[in-house]
C-alpha cells in the first residue's frame, strides 16, 4: 500500500510526481467554474433569498413525495436490497464540478470500489445549481465504469433549481410539480418569488445520451423520493435531505422518527454533517427537536452519521451514554477544497486533537493555500509556505504534534506566522484572536469558495464501507491527481465500529 499523507510528503501529493491520467476520462472542453463569476453567484441566488425571504424547500419536498407515492413508490421509502450479512459500499460526496478535481477522483474511486455493491452520493451532485444538462459531464461520464447502482441525496445546490433534475435522474423521470398559486403582493413569499432562479428547460436529446453511459440494468438505482433508507445486510443505511439551509421540514422528521425505531444498526447520510470544523451542529427539524437528538436515542442504534456539504474529511468519535458515535464529513468528492487549516484545536463533546482526524492535514491545507494565492496575488515568493512551514506554523499555533514531523531543520519565521494568520489558521482555545478583525470568517467565506485548483495534489477523498455481522469497516481514501496516488489510493484513516 502506497503511503499516507501522514506518513510522508510524497504520500500527500508534494513533490515531482507523475500526474495522474485522470484527464482521459474528462471531456474535451470543460467549463472552468468560477464563484466570483458574477453569473454563477446569480444562478445560485435561491439560498440567500430563502434565508431572507422563508425556505419554501419544506414544502416542495412534500409535493415532490407525494408525486413519488402517487407514482406507486413505497410510502414507508424504504429500499430493500439482497445483501448478504457480509457487503461493500461506497460513499462520495459534493462531487459534481466537471472539472480535473472532480475527474482526479475517479480512478481511485473504480479501484477501490471495483468490488462495491452500491454506492451514495453524500450532497450536491451538480454544481452549481443542478440542472439536467450537467447530468452528463458531471454525473453519467465520471461514474460509466462503476458497476453498481449510485444512490444519492440532494445537497443545497442540487435544490437551486427546486430538485426538478435530481428527481428525474434518481427517481424515476418524476415529472415536473404542477406551479402553485401565486402569493398575495408585497409579502415576504412574493418577494422571494419574484426572485427566485427557475429550473432551464432540459435539453432532453443530451440527458437522453448521457443516460446511455450508465445504461445497465445492474447500474440503475430507482430510489423512493430526495430521503430514503436502504436495507442491506445487518445495517440500515438512512439518508436525509437537508435542503438550501440544512434543516429538514416536519413530514421528513416524523418520517425519520419512525425509520430509525428498533434495534437494527443504522448509519446516518446527510447533506449537513453533524459536527464539523471543531463545532456541533444538530441540524433542527421544524416543529421541534434536532436530527442529532434522533441520532443519539439509544433506542434507534445509530453507529455512525456521514455529511456531506464541507469540502474535506473530518471524524469525531463522540461518546454518547457509554457507546461511540462516529461523526464523519465526507465531501471532498470533487469540488474545491475547503480548508482544514482553519480548524481550531478541536475540543467538542469529550473530543479531543487526540480522537479526531481530518484530511487533508492542516499543515497541508495550509500550504496549498498558500500556493494558491500566492500564485493569484502574483507574490509567490513572499506568500507560499512549503508543506514543512506550513505543518510546523499550524504545530506552533495550535500546540499539536503535527501528525507528519517536518523536517528538523525547518524553522518557523515571522513571515509563516503573518500568512497562517492572514490565511485564518485555527488557533488554541486558550488563546485569543490574534486580530480583532474576524479573519477567520472573512478568509472562510469570502476567499474560500474561489480556491479552485486544476494542479495536483487536490486533496480529494472518498470512503470504502465493508459491513459484516459484527463491525463497519470505514476507510477514508485520498486522491491528490498524481499518479501513484492512482494507481494505489493511500488509506488516510481507517475506524472499525462494531454493531454489537
């Protein structure tokens, strides 16, 4: 097995490595997709409208079901598979850029899986506002070659266009929703409408030939509706949709109530993850009471709950009354990366930097972002840390043991000091901001979302979950771009969580 990145800086991408052949599989023109681009910010206005304006997703979501019960689909959205006690999936998440780091993904992705019996897709399919005509660059092209069915549940981007292509994709070319009545003028719900981005009409020729790259029988997943629950094996595998603003409506949360009764090990997928970036966040079902709550009964034996949504790989093992819960981030399936390095010395719920895992590393997330920006701010020279600056800085700020020593020799200068800080590294909960101004915030949601990269390492991840009788296997794999990452996809954590 090839190297980890926190076993050496080879193994984390850096250095003169081959680059992958990842590229071959790509179209031969991608759309490079920017968010600064005035257009896409646009596109994707539904979220910020439906936090000023009231989230109708609660509501769509119930129609779209009941178009889905109507149809014949179970009500209980149950999928009942024939596993064997013993089986294999996969799950990816945030996946659908189009682009190399989506593409860099893939072919560790058919290695691994190869002998998988399913796979989910953990939050935004398509970027970014999932609609049908990026179905087949996006979605059909990069996964023809796995071959078994793809289930999936709908991250805020797939719903910037009301989930009308997610739902013909994965539910079974549910037809368009019958528009509603217009609200009264000058309300909140008028404002909101007037406003809101509307599905394009699809291009049916191309989501017609897209299709045919996945058109085995063995390959297909019809699934009940946007929330599901799947029966495999001992487990029962239970995915949510958290909608523009990671709540779920009350339908779905009686639905969730009722699905997760009895003894049966469960494992939770969802658009939102639970804790992350050194936070808890219990995601609140309308009416009362949070997902988490859900989550931690005793009586619903959940063993673990994978989000989606962040860009990278996080895992906390929470102790709940005496038994483990495995909280796991799992978006770095193809969009850009976000930064791990702004992650504070992690101490949530009894979790601490000794428990918890993330990849890429911090020092790593520091050093291609430093990169990166010295690159577009045309200041290499003064912006870019090497991979050992940037691992002994974050060691300095957070007062870690960085998990791959860096050289001895490596010294930690004023400047590496100046830009983790200007780069929003995390910091010791003992010690203040070193800056009034709300670095953190400003670098995370202003800087962050533009930090595409079409260079190797990428710092991409997807996880292997073998089920057995008696425990969950679960493996975070890395994909940097390069080649040996390639050809041999490092295991950059790995956590057996028994059922009994």
């Amino acid at each position: 097995m090839s190297d980890s990145s926190r076993e050496t800086a080879q193994g984390a991408g850096w250095g003169e490595a081959e680059r992958g052949a990842y590229r071959r599989l790509m179209p031969d023109h991608v759309q490079k997709l920017s968010w600064f681009d005035p257009a896409t910010m646009w596109a994707a206005r539904n979220g910020v409208l439906a936090s000023w304006f009231g989230d109708p997703t609660g509501r769509t979501r119930s129609r779209w079901v009941a178009a889905r019960e109507a149809a014949g689909a179970s009500a209980d959205k149950v999928i009942r598979r024939h596993e064997a006690d013993r089986f294999s999936f996969m799950v990816i998440g945030d996946t659908g850029e189009g682009d190399d780091s989506q593409y860099a993904v893939v072919p560790g992705f058919l290695k691994a899986g190869r002998d998988t019996d399913f796979a989910v897709i953990a939050s935004d399919v398509i970027y970014p506002v999932g609609t049908a005509d990026d179905y087949g660059p996006k979605f059909f092209r990069p996964y023809q070659d796995y071959p078994a069915p793809i289930y999936a549940i709908p991250g805020n981007h797939d719903w910037y266009e009301d989930l009308g292509a997610f739902m013909r994709v994965f539910c079974d070319d549910t037809p368009p929703l019958v528009p509603e009545p217009g609200p009264r003028p000058l309300t909140r719900a008028w404002w909101r409408t007037l406003l809101w981005h509307r599905p394009r009409p699809a291009d049916e020729e191309l989501l017609a030939q897209a299709r045919k790259l996945r058109p085995k029988p063995e390959q297909t997943a019809v699934q009940p509706g946007p929330y599901w629950a799947i029966d495999a094996g001992p487990v029962r595998i239970v995915g949510i949709d958290t909608g523009l603003l990671g709540t779920i409506d009350a339908e779905q949360g009686a639905w969730l109530r009722e699905v997760s009764r009895g003894p049966r090990p469960k494992i939770l997928v969802t658009g939102s993850p639970l804790y992350v970036d050194g936070e808890h966040h219990p995601c609140p079902v309308e009416g009362g009471g949070t997902v988490d709550d859900i989550v931690r009964d005793p009586a619903h034996h959940y063993v673990a709950a994978i989000g989606g949504d962040i860009h990278n790989y996080q895992r906390y093992p929470v102790d709940v009354a005496g038994r483990t819960i495995q909280y796991v981030v799992a978006g770095g399936g193809g969009a850009f990366m976000h930064a791990t390095h702004t992650i504070p010395r992690v101490s949530v719920a009894n979790v601490t930097e000794d428990d918890f895992r993330c990849y890429p590393l911090r020092g790593d997330s520091l050093a291609f972002y430093s990169r990166l920006y010295g690159r577009r701010l045309r200041l290499p020279r003064l912006f870019t840390l090497t991979e050992a600056e940037a691992t002994a800085v974050i060691a300095e700020r957070l007062g870690i043991r960085p998990a791959r020593t860096p050289h001895p020799d490596t010294r930690v200068t004023r400047r590496a000091r100046v830009v983790a800080t200007l780069l929003g590294a995390g910091s010791r909960p003992d010690r203040g901001p070193r800056f009034r101004l709300p670095v953190k915030k400003i670098y995370t949601q202003l800087f962050s979302p533009g930090s595409v990269s079409y260079s190797p390492p990428f710092f991409k991840c997807f996880l292997r979950l073998d089920v057995s009788p008696e425990a969950v296997r679960l493996r975070c794999f890395a994909a940097t771009g390069n080649r040996p990452q390639e050809l041999d996809p490092p295991v950059e954590d790995e956590i057996v969580i028994p059922l009994g």
